[in-house]
C-alpha cells in the first residue's frame, strides 16, 4: 500500500517538474505571434503534447520490456534528470511562468505584426513537444513498471496539468523551488533503479541478454 502510494506521489512530482519545458516553449512560441494568432498556437501546442503522450506511452509500455531498452532508458532518465538540474539553475520555471502568462493575456506583450509566421511557430512547438512528450511518458512508464493504471493516471495528470494549470504550475515551482529540488531527486532515484534494472533484471537486463548469447 506504501509502495503504490509513494509510486502515484512520484507520479505527481514528475508531472510537475517536467512541465517547465514545455509550458516555456509553447509560450514563448505564442507570444511572438499576434494576439489574435497567440491561442490558436497554445492550443495546438497542447493538442500536439496530448497526442504524443499517449503515442509515447503505448510504444514505452512495449519497448521498456525489451533487453537491453531499459538500460537505454535509465541513461535517458539520468540525460532528463541533468536537464531538470540545470533547468532549476537557470531558474526556467520563472521564465516559464512569465511566458505563458503573457501568451494567454492578449492585451499585453506583442501585438505588433508578427515576428514569427504561425508554421514556424507550430513548428517550433511540436519540435519541443516530441522531446519534452518523451521524458515525461519515459519517468512516469518507469514509476508506473507496467501498471496500466498507474500510466493512464500519470499520462491524464500530465495533459490536464498542461491544458489548464501550466501558468499556476510555473507561479508554484517558482515561488516554492525546493519542490522542483524535489522531484528532481524523485527522478534520480527512479533513474538509478531503472539503470540498476536495465543491467541485472534477469528478464529484460544486459547482463541476462549476455549470457543469453554466450
């Protein structure tokens, strides 16, 4: 009972943290477009973040139980766990909170013509999306270990998060930052015991792949 608790906390913690990225490029793409433009971006950036996620998640669920892709993906989780780390040094989400504050308020910032056309700005969005779309379906596929579950309750709390509470999230982590100091140790700790598994499992670690082939 303790375990799945803890589990659906790190879930939650990982959700959060990892929203950062996201929020602050979707927000700073829309806020370079005009103000009649700047929701239309938003929502497609959402859209876009929505449908990977599930993409990412159904292909995680079947990958991660292939030998020697769980040790590929504790590498990924250690590589997102680095990016969090200099994210809370740079103080992203500070940043990420004043872009999509202003992207949602039309009266204010930009409104001049744009300094983007929408396509470059959708295509910066989804650039950003795929990348921030897989590290948060890998940390949470990892916690989650195969729980279905589990992963529909990370993977919906990830794109309500996004869709209505991104600014709120980014005011948070910015005015209470020992929550991102947090999470950030959370994804360590399932970094270190999906690495630990990706070399020992007997099912699906290296070592067993290994001896397999001798």
């Amino acid at each position: 009972m303790l375990a799945t608790l803890f589990d659906f906390g790190s879930i939650v913690v990982a959700d959060i943290v990892l929203s950062g990225d996201n929020a602050l490029i979707i927000g700073m793409a829309a806020a370079s477009l005009s103000p009649e433009l700047r929701k239309k971006a938003i929502l497609y950036g959402m859209v876009v973040a929505a449908l990977l996620r599930i993409v990412f998640a159904i292909a995680a669920t079947k990958l991660l139980g292939i030998p020697g892709l769980l040790l590929a993906g504790g590498l990924l989780l250690f590589w997102v766990c680095w990016r969090l780390y200099c994210d809370i040094r740079e103080n992203i989400d500070k940043e990420a909170a004043e872009a999509a504050e202003l992207a949602e308020d039309l009266e204010r910032g930009y409104t001049g013509k744009p300094r983007r056309t929408m396509t470059q700005a959708l295509i910066s969005i989804t650039i950003a999306d795929v990348s921030m779309s897989l590290d948060n379906v890998l940390a949470v596929a990892a916690i989650a270990d195969g729980n279905e579950k589990m992963l529909v309750f990370g993977l919906g709390l990830a794109i309500v998060l996004m869709a209505f509470a991104a600014a709120l999230i980014m005011k948070l982590l910015t005015r209470y930052p020992w929550i991102s100091w947090a999470g950030l140790i959370v994804l360590l700790y399932v970094s270190s015991e999906m690495f630990y598994r990706g070399v020992f499992d007997p099912a699906n670690g290296v070592l067993a792949l290994l001896q397999g082939t001798a």
